[in-house]
C-alpha cells in the first residue's frame, strides 16, 4: 500500500548513450539515479518514491516514457518542471506532468508500447552517427526481412529472442504490428543518405527482446538465415541455440500509450 498519497505522472525523454539504462545500480550513472538527485535537489527533501514505466538497458533511449512519483504533500510539480529541467542533464527531458490518483499505477495501466531500431546499410558510416544508428554492411534482402518481421506479429512464446530470468515463467507476448520504414529523423553530413528503423508494437516487451529480434531479422536479410529460423524459434523457443542482441545505440522507446481512465 501506497504510504505517500498524492502521485504525479511525467511524460518524459531522454537519449541513453551515456546511462547504464534506467534502474538505480551502484557507482553507475542511470536515468533513474539523475531523477532522484534533482528531484531532491529541487523539492528539498527525499521524502519521494518513483516508478518508471520501462526500464531500458544501457545504451536505449526514449522519446515517449512516463515516469510515476508519489509524495506525502500535495506539490505544484508543474510550477516547478522548469527548475526539475533546468538541472537535470541536456540529455534527459520531463516534458510535461499531471497529477494522478493514488491508486493509479503506471506499470498495469500501459496499454501498449512502440520501439523504433534505427540502422543504415552503408560502406562508408561515419563514426558521429554510431551514437544513433547501428550499421549493418554488405547487401540486404528487403522483401525476406520484411517477411520475417511479419513472423512476430501475434502471439508467440518468445523466450528465443529474450534473455531469460530465473524469476520469470511467462514468456507470451502479444506482437500489434512489426515492420520497416525509410527515416528521415536523422539528417547532417555525417549520417547515411538512406537511414532505416524497424518499428515494433507490442503490449509489452521482455529484456532484450527487440534487440534480438532485429538481430534474427537482419539476419534473414543478409542470408545467414532462412525464413525457417525464425519460425522455429517461435515454435520451440526451448532447444534452438541462444541469440545475441542487437547493440543497443538503434533501439528508442519511441511511444507509451497509456489507459488514464
């Protein structure tokens, strides 16, 4: 039970290359960990609490997160968002905030969540883009990659592209939609002309999981794969030889969509 009755949700972003991802870990930098000593900081007290709706890895960034914080007092947080802004880190943003009920929590009210994995197939990749892309050289089938990505979309046991837990048992996942798209987020002379993400929706998301499916798709593409492969995963996630993931520089939590009622 909730000791702190008054709750505020956050709509927040940030780019994860110099974060050890989001949770608190010791003598790491993080998202979280700057949260909490600006928070302290600017309210005067640690008499708070924060949830995170995601806790990306190391590397991952965010452009539509929220983040929970609950407090003994009532507090004008929005009179207060330009300090909080003003002290944290250029690189992590609160973009807005609204007060919540006590009982409203952010982890059960996700409705569902969209990842962007940006990447280019390029012979001649800067090294200042590799903060944002990761690069993949030699030739891509496009047509094989966009039919492996269509694999995911339903409802599969997808412990083959995760990294398993030893206090987790359920690893059924429900994939809305998966597909390839041309970007034009990313612009200046020292990125490819042509820049590519894979977007993937989904109610939720097991650690590593869009990683290595991005890892197992481009795979298909550039032949060191069948179709076979992937199917068979998800058909026997148990036997098949473990998969690694996709560096974490592409990957962006791009939107949370949440259930407010």
């Amino acid at each position: 039970m909730q000791s702190r009755p008054f709750s505020y949700l956050f709509s927040i972003s940030y780019f994860g290359a110099r974060y050890k991802g989001w949770a608190i870990q010791p003598g790491q930098s993080t998202i979280q960990g700057k949260l909490e000593k600006v928070l302290k900081f600017v309210l005067g007290h640690d008499d708070f609490s924060i949830l995170g709706g995601s806790r990306t890895d190391a590397g991952v960034s965010c452009t539509g997160g929220f983040v929970q914080i609950f407090l003994r007092k009532e507090t004008d947080l929005e009179a207060l968002l330009p300090s909080i802004n003003q002290y944290l880190p250029q690189d992590i943003r609160l973009n807005s905030v609204q007060e919540v009920a006590t009982n409203f929590n952010l982890i059960q009210s996700v409705i569902q969540k969209t990842y962007r994995y940006y990447f280019s197939n390029s012979n001649e990749f800067h090294p200042f883009s590799s903060a944002f892309l990761f690069n993949i050289s030699g030739n891509l089938n496009w047509e094989t990659m966009k039919e492996s990505a269509q694999l995911f979309v339903g409802t599969h046991d997808l412990k083959a592209f995760c990294t398993p837990s030893s206090n987790k048992t359920d690893y059924v996942r429900e994939i809305l939609s998966a597909g390839f798209y041309s970007s034009n987020e990313f612009l200046g002379q020292f990125f490819p002309q042509e820049i590519h993400y894979f977007e993937v929706t989904g109610r939720g998301f097991l650690h590593h999981q869009v990683r290595m499916m991005v890892n197992g798709i481009l795979k298909t593409g550039n032949g060191e794969w069948r179709l076979e492969e992937i199917q068979n995963r998800l058909t026997d996630p148990v036997s098949c030889e473990k998969i690694s993931p996709a560096p974490a520089n592409g990957l962006i939590l791009w939107e949370t969509v949440l259930d407010l009622k």
